[in-house]
C-alpha cells in the first residue's frame, strides 16, 4: 500500500484535498519548533515521502491541539493525519525522533498497566528522571506535595480492567495486520 | 436527566482544587452526579500512539460503563478525557466494523453511548441563569479577569458541539452572570502545551509566557480556566516566565468552578484555594468581598 493510503486507512484522511495554503502551519503554536510544518507534513505525505515524515520530529512534537483541524478550509484533519503517521512509525519500529516523548509515552501506558490509572506524580517523576530532568522541578514537587497536590498511589492497584484491555487489543491489531 | 462523572485523573492528583470545587458547586447547585464505576485512564495521546485500537478501547471502556449505569449525559471536566471520549465514540459510531473490534476488546457492547460534556456545557444554558443569579452571594464584580479556553472545550468545532472554536462565550456568560465583567483577549483558545510540561518544560513556558502577556496586555488579574492541564501550567511555571519576561507575574489562576463557588459564599477551603502555587486570597480579598447576609 503508498504511504498515503497507509495513513488514509489508520486516520480516515484523504491528503489529496489539501491544497497548501498553510493555514495549519500558520496556526499551529509548535511549528516554530518543528523541522516540517504541518502543511509540509500533509504535503510530503501526498508526495510519498515516507522516511522524511516518520522519521521527522513534527509528528511527536504536534500536542494534538486541533487549532489546524479546526482552521482548514479543506476539512481536512492534520492532526489525525499526524497521529496516524505516529502510529506508523511505531507499527514499522522506526524509533520517535524525540526521545523524552516517546519516554513519556511507553511510562504513561506502563503506569496505566500498574494502575488503570495514571498516578500523575510517579509518571511525571519517572518521565523526568530518565529525561534528565528530575532536578530543575524538584522545588516545584516539593511545593505541590506541600499543597496536597502529590497524592499516594491509588490502591489497591487497580491496573487489571486496563491490562485486559491493552492484552485484547495488541493481539486483535496483530490478527487482523497478519 | 441522570448524570454520570468522570474525574479523571488529574483531578485526583494535581488538579485536587478543580475536584472538590466542581463537587462543591455541584452539590450547591443541587445538581445530582453519580461517579463513574470503576473508570480508568482516558489514554490521551499515549494510549492512541502505541495502537490504534488500543486508543479507542481505552476511552470507550468508560464510555460503555456510562452506558451501563445508563446516565444521559457524562460530564468530564478535563478537557483532554472530554476529548477522547468524543472522538473515540464518533470514530467507532462511523466506522461499525472499527465498533465491532472495540466491543471485543472490550467485551461489553457500545449500543447507544451517552454523550460526554463539559461542565461549562450544563452550567452556561440559559435554563440555569436565574438560579445562577439568585445564588450570589459575595459580589466578586470588581475582578479584572480574562477567561482562558484552551484547546478542546470547543475544538475541534465538529466533534466538540459546543460553543464558538475561536471565540467561545460560555464562560465569559457564566461568570457575567455572577457580576464578573470578564476583559476581552486574542489568546484565550491558544494551547498551554499540556503534558509537554513533564517533557519539554521550555516549550511550556514559551507557550504561557504568550498567554501571560496577552492577559496583561487586557488588564487581567486573574486567569480563569476549564481544564487541569491549562491550570497546572499556568500556575506552575510562573517562575520560569516571570524570569524571561524581567518582571515578578504573581497571577492568581482559578477554575471558573472556583470562582462561582467563591461567589455563592462557600469557603475558600471547600474550594481548594489553598492549594494553589500563586495563593488566590490576597486578589481575592482586595475585593469587596463582604458576604451579604441572606
């Protein structure tokens, strides 16, 4: 299957109606930041352009805010576009190009497999410390656990419901991929 | 009409204050809310960048215990869980073969899910403003305030259903209501960069350095919002910002939960304005804030 019918099959998006007036990356408050603004992602997808957009940084660097969706005059939606190239990049093994992202990430639903759900202070601890990062926030934990706003973990843990849920759906995404 | 509530999980964690004042307002207001069973995680992107389906099972999981309990509406009042819900329920309700996969991940069925809403989506129709109105009780009319949105109150505007995507009103109505005369500003549906706080804190403080000068440049003294992560950001990294912009910020951010409860006479502690990074209090106490005896 072209690249583009990947992402059309994951997201639903026919790139082929964007006709480049880069609204999205006008409107986008992360495109300064981006190696490819989301109207060159669209744009690189329709040209086939695979290795550029999923290995480019735009895809995990997009916060899923919905301004470029909600802004195209085509109807089209960069955002699903985006998350379907995500889901892509991960379906091929290529690794995210931001690192501390896809950390957070892989943490996240880690945390949700623990607990069902998120205990926001060990994500963000956790996130933090592989990132390097842990320390420049520490006065700021100290003063949220101060406020009550670092709370124990849930328990009992109550990852079970979550665990079958994310068991069921990798293996009925592999059945149906094989 | 039988309403569910989906805390989510900041609001069990960092957002406490947005929590206990949605649950003290609501239960002011004589509004009734059953808490959702066993509810999990949204999964918010992280769920949906590791698998498609997974993305989907996740939210609907709580979608369908809604169903379940068999509430009409479930209200969520994080933004980002509002969101999925919404999305994950219109993608399965367009695609049946994609709803027939959900529900045997699941193993329950997605017949006729209940729509989720925001808060602010019961509380600003017009059948509450009288009630509204009637229940001031501390006249909070001289706070200069800007109302910030954010992303997904009402964006994107096809799946959302709700208010203006680029100018939404429904805050602003609520707290007019209360006597507040919230200032115009450009940025109050800008994204604050949510989660990217725990990963790319810089980003985070570009983003809300933008909102912080927009609200100055308004007049505002405080920043009212409707969803944990704007507050979490906003309240959080005023340090950093006041560090790049030359100049202390010290700007009170409040749920518009807060702010109504704070009006209707119930106690700063019921609220949780204690638990603020920037304390409310002092703004709030400049005020004429007597409260009228009934």
């Amino acid at each position: 299957m072209a690249f583009r019918d990947e992402i059309q099959a994951l997201s639903g998006q026919n790139v082929n109606l964007c006709f480049q007036c880069s609204k999205c990356s006008s409107g986008c408050p992360l495109a300064d930041k981006m190696d490819l603004k989301p109207a060159q992602v669209m744009h690189s997808i329709r040209l086939g352009r695979a290795d550029s957009v999923l290995n480019s940084q735009a895809i995990w660097l997009c916060v899923d805010c919905e301004t470029c969706t909600s802004r195209c005059p085509q109807d089209v939606e960069p955002a699903a576009a985006m998350a379907a190239v995500r889901v892509l990049a991960l379906q091929k093994g290529i690794k995210p190009s931001v690192k501390v992202i896809d950390i957070y990430y892989r943490g996240f639903v880690d945390n949700m497999r623990l607990n069902g759900k998120i205990h926001d202070a060990s994500v963000a601890g956790i996130t933090q410390l592989l990132t390097g990062q842990l320390i420049p926030d520490l006065p700021l934990a100290m003063k949220l656990l101060v406020r009550g706003r670092v709370k124990p973990p849930p328990l009992p843990l109550g990852g079970g419901r979550f665990r079958k849920i994310y068991r069921n759906a990798l293996a009925k995404e592999k059945e149906s991929r094989a | 009409m039988k309403l569910g509530y989906y805390p989510g999980c900041s609001l069990e964690g960092i957002s406490a204050e947005y929590d206990e004042s949605i649950r003290a307002l609501f239960a002011h207001l004589e509004i009734t809310m059953e808490d959702l069973p066993d509810w999990i995680c949204c999964g918010t992107l992280a769920a949906p960048s590791l698998s498609r389906l997974l993305g989907l099972a996740t939210p609907l999981w709580n979608v369908a215990q809604a169903e379940k309990a068999g509430y009409d509406k479930l209200i969520a009042p994080c933004s980002a869980c509002l969101y999925h819900f919404k999305h994950a329920t219109q993608t399965v309700t367009e695609n049946p073969s994609l709803r027939a996969d959900v529900e045997a991940v699941l193993e329950l069925p997605l017949d006729s899910p209940p729509p989720t809403i925001h808060p602010l989506e019961l509380l600003s129709d017009n059948s509450f403003e009288m009630r509204i109105r009637a229940s001031v009780k501390r006249d909070l009319s001289d706070l200069k305030a800007v109302c910030y949105y954010g992303c997904h109150i009402s964006r994107p505007a096809k799946l959302m259903q709700f208010d203006d995507p680029e100018n939404p009103q429904s805050m602003d109505r609520l707290l007019n209501w209360i006597g507040i005369q919230t200032l115009d500003w450009p940025r109050k549906v800008d994204c604050c960069g949510a989660h990217f706080s725990m990963i790319k804190p810089d980003i985070v403080v570009d983003m809300c350095q933008r909102l912080f000068e927009s609200a100055l440049e308004a007049g505002a003294e405080a920043i009212i919002v409707g969803c944990p992560m704007c507050h979490a950001n906003l309240d959080t990294r005023q340090n950093a910002i006041a560090a790049k912009l030359g100049h202390a910020l010290n700007m009170p951010v409040l749920y518009f939960s807060q702010v109504l409860g704070y009006a209707f006479g119930l106690p700063g502690e019921k609220l949780g304005f204690k638990r603020h990074i920037v304390d409310p209090l002092p703004l709030l106490k400049c005020l004429k804030l007597e409260v009228t005896s009934d």
